[in-house]
C-alpha cells in the first residue's frame, strides 16, 4: 500500500534537509516523496536524483506553504494513495516511525489526521498539540513577552501540563508532521490556500475535526528543529498577522461556539484543572 510525503522547500539548508529525506527514505513501506520546492532558484533540484522514489517540481511562483502541498496530495488522491504526509525539511525520525504510525492508522479507521510526540533534539518535549486559537492566545503569545504570564497561558493553549503520555483527541495538530487519512480529505478538503503560511494546520485539523479524529499519538517521537521564524523576522511576523486575521474571519473572532466547545471537551479530557 502506498504512501505519498510532501515537503515544502524554500532556500532551505542542505544538510539539514539531507537529514530530514534520509529519514523518508529509510523505511520499508512502499513511498513517494514529493519536494515542492518554491525558492526563486532550482538550487535542491539536486535532490531529484537521489531516489527513485523522489519527484521533485520547481514552484518559483511561490503560491504558499499550504498550496505546495496541495499540489502533492492532488496527485496523491488521484494515484489513490491511503494516506499522505505532510512533513517540514527540518524534521528527522529513526528507522520504524513511518511502519509504526502506518500500522496504526490502518488499525484505526476513525482516526483521520495522526501527529507523534514531537521533540526538540535535545530530547525535550515540544508542546505543538493545542486547543482551537483564541485571539488573545495569538495575540498574547506573540506580544507580551512575561515569561510567568506566557507560561500560565501556554499551560492552557498550548496544553503544557499534559505530559504527552497517553493517545488524545487534540483540535489543532502541527503542520510539521501530520500524517492524514486522503479519505477524510476528499470529504473535508485540502489546505485552504488563502493562508500563504501559518494557521492553515489549525484550519485543516478543525475542519477534519468534525469528521473523524485528530489524535496525538506519543507512543512514538520525532525531532523538529523548530525555528519560530514569525518571531525573528519581520516580513514573517507580517505574513503571521495576515493569516491570524483570515482564520479568525472564517470562524469568528470572539464568538465561536464550536471552537468553546471543542476546547472544553479537550480539556475536560485531559484533566484540567484551572489554577
């Protein structure tokens, strides 16, 4: 059974993205890996000959992070390919990750969208399983810079006091590793292509939300090198506020009864205490 992977380049670092292919690659499963690669130059077109099982395609036009990939799950949907996933050039894994999360997809046919424990690669836990955004979280998160504020709201956003020990329903996945069921796209869609990045992960996860379950499966783990670019560069932080305001557009901003909801049925789930 086939599996289609895509990953979204621009400009990216070499050896860093040697790593994270080399990790694709190195499994038993019967794949095909698509690199998308929107940087101005065909520079890592020398990744093309790398594999058989490697296509590459240029995508100067740069239309967005969340458009390449679509590019790559169209083709995977119209190959009939089970599942594909959608992976960032600066994440790496050992041998057996991709068999694992494969054999439990296959034995879980509710479970729609899949992400791991996701460790920075000194080993500690990076928390990107989240509740459904709030303004404020956005908001806050990004410009009060009170470590003793910020952490006492990451310990509700971002799901902190969770210690990643048990399988979960999470509303808002990462993009940087999320393995998907192409039968739940067909019924919800690709990556909506108004965000040219950021926030279209938490878009998709909440519309596959609605249809099937979108679980954090810690039972296994991957290493993200993580940058958080929005916060080091300016154009970036621009790009960041653009999509805050076309995500809360499309589901409202501080009236979102799906969105109360949800978040309270997760943290309800994971034991919640307000402090």
């Amino acid at each position: 059974m086939k599996i289609s992977i895509s990953i979204v380049l621009y400009n990216n670092s070499i050896p860093m993205l040697q790593k994270t292919i080399r990790s694709v690659l190195n499994t038993t499963l019967d794949i095909t890996l698509y690199l998308i690669d929107n940087s101005p130059i065909d520079t890592l077109n020398i990744f093309a000959s790398m594999d058989a099982q490697i296509k590459y395609l240029h995508n100067p036009s740069n239309p967005g992070y969340g458009a390449a990939h679509n590019i790559a799950i169209t083709n995977s949907i119209k190959s009939g390919t089970k599942y594909h996933l959608v992976l960032n050039p600066d994440v790496y894994f050992e041998d057996g990750i991709l068999e694992h999360i494969f054999n439990y997809m296959n034995s879980h046919s509710d479970v729609g969208l899949l992400m791991p424990k996701v460790l920075y690669p000194n080993g500690d836990i990076q928390y990107l399983a989240k509740l459904l955004p709030t303004p404020w979280d956005l908001f806050a998160r990004r410009f009060i810079p009170i470590k003793s504020y910020l952490d006492k709201l990451n310990r509700r956003y971002s799901l902190t006091f969770f210690d990643y020990s048990s399988i979960v329903e999470i509303p808002f996945i990462s993009g940087c590793f999320m393995f998907l069921r192409t039968d739940t796209l067909k019924q919800v869609g690709l990556f909506d292509e108004n965000y040219f990045m950021y926030l279209e992960d938490a878009d998709l996860s909440r519309r596959i939300g609605t249809v099937t379950k979108t679980v954090l499966y810690p039972h296994v783990h991957i290493y993200h090198e993580y940058e958080r670019g929005a916060y080091k560069n300016f154009r970036l932080l621009w790009i960041f506020i653009r999509s805050t305001f076309t995500y809360f557009n499309k589901y409202g901003w501080f009236f979102d009864i799906h969105r109360k909801k949800i978040n309270q049925q997760t943290l309800q789930q994971l034991g919640w205490i307000e402090s």
